[in-house]
C-alpha cells in the first residue's frame, strides 16, 4: 500500500512539473544543454580569475 502511494506523489509532482509528460529522449537532451551552459559559465569564471590576477 504505502509502496503504491509513494509512486502516484511522485507521478503527480513529475507531471505538475513539467504540465505534459516529456519523452526521454527531451529530458536527455535538457540535462545535455544544462550541462554544457555549466561548463561554459565554469570556463568564463575560471577566465576570470586567470585574467584578474595577471
């Protein structure tokens, strides 16, 4: 019982989430982007840095 109930919340706050229910294929692809806009902003900090103290 408690078991079931777990899953429907989690279910229920996936589809809140997002409004309609995403394919896979779309949640990889925006954990890709997320990555890379994260890399970049690591990159242009680690710049920074480099280009403050020298």
């Amino acid at each position: 019982m408690a078991k079931k109930r777990k899953e429907s919340t989690q279910e229920n706050l996936r589809s809140s989430e997002s409004g309609t229910p995403q394919k896979p294929a779309q949640l990889i692809e925006d954990v890709r982007q997320a990555q890379t806009e994260a890399m970049k902003e690591d990159r242009m900090r680690e710049q920074r840095r480099k280009g403050g103290r020298g």
